[in-house]
C-alpha cells in the first residue's frame, strides 16, 4: 500500500523484516517444502529465511506491478551475523565470531544493491562498506544535498557502483560496543577489549577467518593501529544513554554446547 500510494513521487522505504531470529518458528507450509534438511532447528531456520524471500518479492513485485522497478534503488542487508544463541554451529561458516562479536562471523554481512536504470547487473564493488553509507547513498540518489554544517561518516557509493570512481570507498572502517572496538585499515583488522584485556590483529588478505593473531608478533603494525583507532574513539559523540549490562560472547561455540577450557570470548554492551 505504502509503494502505491506512493508510486508518483519519490519515496523511502524501511522494512526491518524480524526473521530469522529467535523464537525460531515458521510455517509448516515452508518447514514441509524443505524435506532435504535433515537437521531440525536448521530447517527451520532455513524455512524463516523462506518466509523471508517471499516477503522480498512481495515487495519487488509491487515495484514491477506500479512500474518502478527500473528506476528504484533497492539495497538488501543484515544488521549482523548468525547470533550464537540460535544454536547452529556453522551459520556463519567459513568466518569466526557471531553478532555481538566483531569477529567476520558478526560483521561481514550481505549488502545487495539493485538499481536497472543506474547500476550494470553483475557489479561487484571491491573493498568494504558499512551501513553508514546508505544515508549519503540514498540521499544521493534521492538527488538531495547532505547537511554541511556536520560530520556524515558514510559516503556515496553510487559513483563506485557506477565506474566513475575506482578503488574502495573507504580505507578505515570503525566499530564500538562500550569497552570493545575494531578498527578495519585495508587488510588490517585490529579489534581491542576490555573485558578480557587483550587485542587481536588479523591479515585478513591472507586470513580472512581470523585463525592467527599477530598482535605479538606484528608489534609495529599493532602500536600503529591501536594509535589511530584512539584517535578515530576520540573523535566520536558521546553515547547519549549508558548500557545497561555486558554479556560474555565465547567465539568459537554456539551458546548451548560445553565450556572449553581456554576458549576466547568479548563482553557484549549492550
């Protein structure tokens, strides 16, 4: 209804669809169409994500059908990774981590970008990108002027999903949760906690898993990291609420399988 009303002048759409997540429930219509899952919970997680796709072409066939499919930018993405506490060990195989975890397993998600009239099907834009860059994106092709009289973190992606600019749109990239912070510097990904007081640096242009933490024995590239991801921290507006509890998120288990001894793990603020 909101795309029809609608169809005759620019709009902007949100949908937040809230599956899968838990409770994982889905109908039984979806559940029986995925017989070839032997697994249970994973069928069912995999029938949410069924229910999903449909209510996707719900909305592209709503596009098609008040004939704005070609000229519509439309940009599907997660908030975050497969979550620990869904119980499915290999949700986010081949990387490390879940949400709440800025771990690959927590942060690297889909961002899919489709616009006909504007954007060569098949593109492929090399380098990362975070949501923060769909406000200046949006906006852009909205054809309205961003605020000057502040900072806007994201940037356009469009001349780069266009062929006008070349490279990656961004060279660093910065995340924080209270005493947990990454910092992703081309190939160089540091993440540094509190709770536990450690850092870990990752090659991720040889070990995109994060298996092999070279905080030791890449000193200079760490003390190099951890000054400029200070400086990005201090940089940043101040929270406007505190958090109200921190949650230990082990890194390599599902919530709902035994303790190893060792096993590494973040505090979540959440």
């Amino acid at each position: 209804k909101a795309i029809t009303a609608n169809r005759n002048r620019p709009f902007f759409l949100y949908v937040a669809f809230n599956a899968p997540h838990t409770p994982l429930q889905a109908l039984k219509s979806d559940y029986d169409a995925l017989a070839g899952i032997e697994d249970h919970r994973l069928r069912v997680y995999g029938a949410m994500i069924r229910a999903l796709d449909r209510g996707v072409g719900t909305i592209m066939e709503s596009l098609r059908a008040n004939g704005l499919d070609e000229n519509t930018l439309v940009i599907f993405t997660s908030d975050n990774g497969g979550a620990h506490y869904v119980g499915l060990p290999d949700v986010n195989k081949p990387f490390r981590g879940w949400k709440a975890t800025f771990f690959e397993g927590g942060i690297r998600v889909p961002m899919l970008v489709r616009w006909p009239a504007r954007i060569a099907p098949g593109t492929v834009l090399g380098g990362a990108v975070g949501h923060v860059d769909i406000f200046a994106t949006a906006a852009a092709a909205a054809g309205a002027e961003l605020p000057r009289d502040r900072v806007v973190d994201g940037v356009d992606l469009l001349p780069f999903l266009t062929g006008v600019e070349s490279g990656a749109p961004h060279q660093t990239l910065f995340w924080r949760s209270g005493g947990y912070w990454v910092l992703l510097d081309g190939r160089w990904k540091l993440q540094r906690a509190e709770h536990p007081d450690k850092v870990w640096l990752f090659d991720l242009e040889n070990d995109p898993t994060e298996k092999t933490n070279l905080a030791e024995t890449g000193p200079d590239v760490r003390d190099a990291m951890l000054a400029k991801l200070a400086q990005i921290d201090a940089e940043q507006a101040k929270p406007l609420w505190p958090s109200l509890l921190e949650g230990a998120i082990v890194i390599d288990r599902p919530l709902d399988t035994p303790a190893v001894p060792g096993e590494e793990y973040v505090y979540w603020s959440n």
